[in-house]
C-alpha cells in the first residue's frame, strides 16, 4: 500500500507498505525527498489532521474525508457494519477497498486495521488518489472540474466506486449502494462543506 510519511523536516517521501511484514515508516538520511508543497511555514503535525500530500490542498482534503468519514461511519474508527458486517473503520472498508490498498481480509487484519486509525488514513489516500489516477485517465470531463469538484466526485467514488462515478460523469445517472444510499449524497455534501454549510 502507499502512503505518505511526514518527515521532521516537513518534507514528505512515498513509501511501500507490505502487509507481510511489519511497517516501517523511517525514512533514511539519504532517501528520495519531495519538497512540501505549502507555502506556509511548518508547523508540528497535529494528530486530528491526515498527512497528506497529494494534488490537492492539505486543507480541502481534510475537509473533503472529515465529510466522507461522517457520512461512512459518524467519524468512528472502531465501527463495523454493512451487510453482515463486512465494512470497518471510520470510511467503511470492504473486502475489496482493503485489497485494493493491500490490506488483508482475515480477522486478525481486521481487528488491526479497526485499531490502527492512522492506517486507515493511509488506506484511505490510497484508495482516493487510485480512484482520482482512475477518473484523470479516462474522464476528459473529470480532468476539466476543479479540484474541489473533483474531490465531491472523489466522494462518489468512495461510495460507488471509480466504475460508478465514471458512469456519474458520463451520463449523470446517480448511484446508490446497496442501502438504498445515493452517490449525490456525498457529492452534495462535500460540496456543502466548501461552501461552508454543514456536512
């Protein structure tokens, strides 16, 4: 699974993860280093905040999964439900979403992962900029949006998949999962949010 690491410095270096073996999150002296991309001055990581450094801004991410996480699972970590209780932690992971980012599905990665909230932020970066590499390659009409549009599509794919939203954005057929749960839900909810209303 990939996933970013914040270094003291500020700066951010790509990693690999192997659910075979156990993390390591050093970064050595002489590794690949990317600059930040803020143009603020560095400030301590504060642990509510996801590390992430990606195409879009720090801010509008936060916000953007803050909104997800509310809708999937009320912000909670540690939930378990959907059809008998395949779908865990604060974005609702399924079998496939977990293998996707290369986590397991056995009981034992399970309870991990349900008590391990910083890897499933990684996970869920992960499988937000796969979805995004998804969408910006076969969707001219997602690669014109602003980043803000596109992380409300991002939303909807977390819900119906990069499948569903390319087929959103094709068509403007709504989803819905198998709650009954409309894809424009997150849309407009991500959309509230950076407008300023309530998620």
């Amino acid at each position: 699974m990939s996933g970013w690491v914040t270094r003291d410095s500020g700066q951010h270096v790509m990693i690999k993860l192997a659910t075979e073996t156990a993390y390591d999150l050093s970064v050595p002296e002489d590794g690949p280093v990317a600059p930040s991309n803020s143009d603020t001055e560095y400030a301590p990581d504060d642990p509510e905040e996801l590390n992430y450094d990606g195409e879009f801004s720090d801010r509008d991410f936060d916000l953007f999964a803050d909104v997800v996480g509310k809708i999937e699972s009320n912000g909670d970590y540690t939930v378990v439900g959907g059809y008998n209780d395949h779908y865990q932690g604060k974005y609702q992971f399924g079998r496939l979403a977990l293998k996707d980012v290369g986590i397991g599905f056995s009981q034992e990665a399970r309870q991990a992962f349900l008590g391990d909230p910083e890897l499933q932020e990684t996970a869920f970066q992960s499988l937000t900029m796969q979805n995004h590499k998804t969408l910006t390659r076969l969707s001219a009409k997602y690669r014109r949006l602003s980043q803000r549009e596109q992380l409300a599509i991002l939303a909807m794919a977390h819900n119906a998949g990069a499948g569903g939203a390319l087929e959103y954005l094709r068509t403007g057929k709504d989803t819905a999962d198998g709650f009954g749960t409309a894809g424009s839900k997150y849309i407009n909810a991500v959309r509230s949010a950076f407008r300023g209303g309530e998620a």
